[in-house]
C-alpha cells in the first residue's frame, strides 16, 4: 500500500506572465475589477481601496508589490480577497488561473538567485514541467504592506482632513486607523 502524500489546494492566478498562488484556505473570494479608491500618501503596492458590500478593503497591486510594473486592467483582471488573521485584502490580479492540488513536498524554498523583494512574499515554489507556480504567503504579504500610519481619505476632497461628508467616509476612516493606516 501507497502512502498518501498531503495535499493542499492552491488558487492560482498571473501577474505579468508569472502564475502565483495562494492558499485556497486563505481566499476568501475573487471578483471582477471595479472602480478603485486611490488612497493618499500610499506607496505604488497600495492601488487603493474598494467597498465590497460596504465593507472597505484594501487592494495591493500584486505586480507593484513584487517589483514589477503596475497591474495593466483588463476584461480578465480581477481582485483575489485574501484573509490573514481576520483581516482581508484584494490582491489585483491580471487573470485567474486553475485551482491547483499539490503536495507538500513538492513545495521547494525559494531559490537564493530570485529578488529579495519577491522571497520576501513568498512560501516556495513548485516546479511543473511547462513553468514554475509562486507559493504566495498571505501572511508574510500583509507584513510588507508598508503603509504610512495615518491616511485621510474623503470623497471629492481636495485636501487632507477635509470635513466629513456621508456615512461612508466616517466609516472609512474607522477602518483605516483601525487597520493602522
């Protein structure tokens, strides 16, 4: 008899050509793109914030993050939402991939050749025969979120700390300090 090897299940998705994945027990959901808040005084990782059924969640752009040019929108992008922790983010994508089952073991260390900025992210990598699969650790991914501590952000305001206008910017600015921002 054949021991089984432990599996886990991956949702798989690309990024400027490079297929990532995250573990499917830390995806919350995928969506189409919508319109996307900017945030002021974030870093080009941040690519802002969107409501998802009046929760507000940040949305990392996944190519800024690993040092790569910003995420392109197109028909087939779409933001994968992770949660780490009872916090959730969106990651913005350039496409969905398969759901991938692999094994454990097959999951390799990143190697030392590949950027520091991208290990940094990373759980390993497995090797298939046609191309790599980036093991994405959401934990370590809301870690190198580098956020400023404070941000102000009010709808149709030209200016920092502006007056608040609706429910929803009171609720926003809850969330942000919150979350540290």
């Amino acid at each position: 008899m054949v021991a089984s090897r432990p599996m886990r299940e991956f949702v798989c998705f690309a990024v400027h050509g490079l297929e990532l994945a995250a573990p499917i027990d830390h995806v919350r959901e995928t969506i189409a793109v919508r319109p996307i808040t900017r945030v002021f005084r974030t870093p080009p990782s941040v690519a802002g914030i969107i409501s998802l059924r009046g929760e507000i969640i940040a949305v990392l752009d996944l190519g800024a993050l690993l040092g790569m040019q910003a995420s392109a929108r197109s028909d087939e992008t779409r933001i994968v939402i992770v949660r780490h922790d009872g916090r959730d983010a969106g990651l913005l994508v350039d496409r969905l991939a398969q759901i991938r089952e692999i094994a454990e073991e097959d999951i390799a260390s990143p190697p030392p050749t590949l950027s520091p900025r991208v290990a940094a992210v990373l759980e390993g990598i497995v090797s298939l025969p046609d191309h790599p699969v980036c093991i994405l650790d959401v934990r370590r991914i809301f870690d190198a979120h580098p956020g400023p501590k404070k941000l102000w952000v009010v709808p149709g305001a030209d200016h920092v700390g502006a007056q608040l206008h609706s429910e929803y910017d009171t609720r926003l600015l809850e969330f942000l300090e919150e979350h540290g921002l």
